[in-house]
C-alpha cells in the first residue's frame, strides 16, 4: 500500500502542471526546512532544560541573592543565570557606592548594610521582568517558522489544485467531451499539491504543539523564579536601615 501511494504520487507529480510541481517542490523544500529548524529547536530546549535545572541547584544551594554572583560571577547571557545576572547588575548599581565596596570586597556577609527604597525596588524588578521577557522571547524564537510552514503548506496545496482542477476543465472544453478518462488523470495530478501538503503539515502540527507546551512550561519556570528572586531581593534589601 505506502508503495502504491507513492507510485501514485510520482505519477501525479509527472502528470502536474508546470505550476503544480513548483508547488510540490515548494512544499518539500519547506519541509526539509521545517524539520531542520525543529531539530534545531529540539537541541535548544533539551540544552534550556539542563541549564534551568543546573543553575537552580546552585542557586538554591547558596545564601542570600548576592551570594552566588558574587562568588561565582556569572556570565551567561540566556537562561536563568543571565535573568540573575542583570537583576543583581542592577542591584549592585542602585546600592551605595560605600556598601558596594563593601560588598564586592567581602562577598554577601556585607548585605546587611545595604538598604534600598520601594522605588529603587521595583527599578530592580523593571531590570528583571524586562530580562524575563527577552528569555521568553529566546524560548520561542524559530517557532514562527515551523508555524508559518504548518499554516502555509496546505494553502498552497489547496491553490495547486484548484489551478489544475481550472486547468482540467479549460482542457475538457476545448476538446469539447466530458469523457471521465480524459479529464480523470487531471483531477488526480491537480490532487496531488494538497496531499503533499497535508503530509508537510500534519507532523509538523504534531511537532509544533509539543514544542510550545515544552516552551511555555519552561516560560512558567523562569516567570516562578523571577518572582522568587524580586520577592528575596525586597525581604533582604528593603528598608534596612531607613
């Protein structure tokens, strides 16, 4: 049966209109993309997973919210760590400059010194949902494409044979007969544009959906530690010594 169902195909395929297989072509060359990108995706996810799972146990595992930073100073652009890492940049930068001595020359031991206003409190959780954001924004990237892919491929599936449908009865009229086994092969070559599009686009609906809820789950992490960490910065900095 699949090798029928090919044969079939590629016999629709031959049959096809000049404009029927661009579409066909457009279709497979889309898909090829599709599946690189989701792969591409796939990676980037697992390597979010472990990253996220990493820096939580470091995290949790050390005391007040400077502890870490100032300890291991780190360097990550992306994931938690970078959220943690511009939210702390931020708070060493609205500390006194006298505390922030203080601080980066004796590690977290020095934070019972620093206090910070209610505006300079939510200036810190500016810096860190604005972090968040751009994280969410990493999560989803290329998942447009896969989307776009998903939506198009059928749609030009439907125009490739609605064309050769047009087509198919453009030549029944010139030939003037309505003869099933002439204008048969016809309707069949026009089909072909919204099978193959159909085969690009169900799998990668399957794919896209597992991704966004892999992606949002993620999102939800990093939102919960975001919170974790705003609530922490206010309970250790806010209104010491004021």
């Amino acid at each position: 049966m699949p090798v029928m169902f090919a044969n079939s195909l590629w016999d629709g395929f031959l049959l096809s209109s000049a404009v029927g297989q661009g579409i066909v072509l457009l279709q497979l060359a889309a898909g090829f993309v599709g599946v690189a990108v989701c792969i591409g995706k796939w990676r980037d996810i697992a390597d979010s997973k472990s990253r996220y799972a990493r820096f939580l146990d470091d995290f949790e595992a050390s005391g007040e919210v400077l502890e870490y930073y100032l300890n291991r100073r780190p360097t990550e652009e992306a994931g938690l760590e970078g959220i943690y890492r511009k939210t702390c940049e931020r708070l060493l930068r609205v500390i006194s400059p006298d505390v922030r001595t203080l601080l980066t020359g004796r590690g977290a031991e020095g934070g019972a010194a620093a206090a910070l206003t209610a505006r300079e409190i939510d200036l810190v959780r500016g810096t860190c949902e604005f972090s968040l954001e751009g994280e969410q924004m990493r999560l989803e990237r290329a998942t447009g494409i896969t989307a776009t892919i998903v939506a198009v491929s059928p749609m030009l599936g439907l125009l490739g044979t609605v064309w050769g449908v047009l087509d198919a009865f453009a030549e029944m009229g010139s030939a003037g007969t309505a003869n099933l086994a002439t204008i048969a092969p016809s309707i069949s070559s026009a089909l072909v544009t919204t099978v193959v599009g159909l085969l690009v686009a169900l799998p990668g609906i399957i794919i896209y959906n597992i991704q966004i809820y892999t992606i949002g789950k993620l999102s939800a992490q990093a939102g919960g530690f975001a919170d974790e960490l705003i609530g922490r910065i206010a309970c250790e900095f806010q209104g010491r010594g004021a």
